[in-house]
C-alpha cells in the first residue's frame, strides 16, 4: 500500500503535463522549505517526522543513509538530494532547510563521488554551519575528489568528519554524540 508519493518534473517538460505547473503553483506558495529548497535548485527535499536532518549527493546515497540511521535506532527528519553539480552556494543552501527542521536533534552529511568537488561543497557547509552557529551534533562522511584537503577544511571548523570509514561506523558517530546506544 502506497502511504505516500513525491513526484518530480523536469521543468523543461511541464508543457507535456498539463495542469501539473498550477497544481505545483497552487500548493506551494514558495514559504515552504520544500520550496525554498527546490528554488535553490537541490534535486529533492522531502520533510518527514524524524529528528536527524540527513543531506547527500545522490538519491541512492540518501536513502541508504536513512535506512542506515534507521537501523541505528536514529530517525531521519528528511531526504535532501543535492545532485551532481555541487557549489559552495549551493551546499550552503541546502544546510538551511535541514537545520530549519523542528525537533531535530543532529545532522549526517553524506557526500561520495569523483565528479563532484569535495572542497567547494565543504566551503559552502563550513559557511553555513559558521554563519548559523548551530547546536546540534554534525557528522560528515565524504569520499571523493580533494578528500584530504576537505577533511582539513572541516577539521579547521571544528566539523566532525568521518574519515575513510564505513557509513555504518559514522551512523555510530552521530548516535553517541546524540545520546543514543549505538
């Protein structure tokens, strides 16, 4: 039984679909995270009743990463899908919605991939976090392009960051700092 749906359209196809622009105008009034989020140009930001904002660079990686803090006994309060063209801006950005969540208690940042550029999306996050000054516990596991040097960026900020190691052991990270049994 199908409890929910999302549903995307590529703007450039929406003539083909008529009535879905006014359908997606009339529900979104452009005050929703959602749809701040999707103007900022993220793939895909959905909302849910967890307590752990979860952003990556990929729709596979994020519901891996879901599944796993679900495991961890940790609920996710998102899914954020930056896609494969990350900025400084637009990491940046996309902090915002996460960390606009009600109720959620830490964050897990995700981010893999030999395309995309680790140190610009590590400069946008180390912005955001700075500029926000949050509270909560951040974790970030990222593998790919100019890894060390991103590494030494979050050191630098004070980010906890998972080095080289399984999703599972930084899932763990982020329990213990959140008060939870691993």
């Amino acid at each position: 039984m199908a409890a929910d749906a999302h549903v995307a359209v590529d703007d450039s196809a929406l003539f083909q679909h008529e009535g879905i622009d006014a359908a997606r105008a009339a529900r979104r009034d452009g005050s929703t995270r959602e749809a701040r989020a999707e103007a900022l140009g993220l793939n895909g930001f959905v909302e849910s009743d967890g307590e752990i904002g979860v952003i990556a660079n990929g729709a596979g990686l994020a519901m891996a990463t879901m599944d796993l803090l679900d495991a961890a006994g940790l609920r996710p309060a998102d899914f954020l899908e930056t896609g494969g063209r990350i900025t400084a801006g637009l990491m940046s950005g996309a902090v915002n919605p996460v960390l606009d969540l009600p109720g959620r208690r830490g964050a897990f940042v995700n981010l893999s991939g030999g395309i995309n550029p680790m140190v610009e999306a590590v400069r946008g996050l180390v912005a955001a976090v700075t500029e926000r000054r949050i509270g909560i516990p951040l974790v970030v596991e990222l593998l790919g392009s100019e890894q060390e040097e991103a590494w030494a960026l979050l050191a630098d900020a004070g980010i906890v960051t998972a080095r080289g190691i399984e999703t599972e052991a930084a899932v763990e990270m982020l329990a213990t700092l959140v008060g939870e049994e691993p």
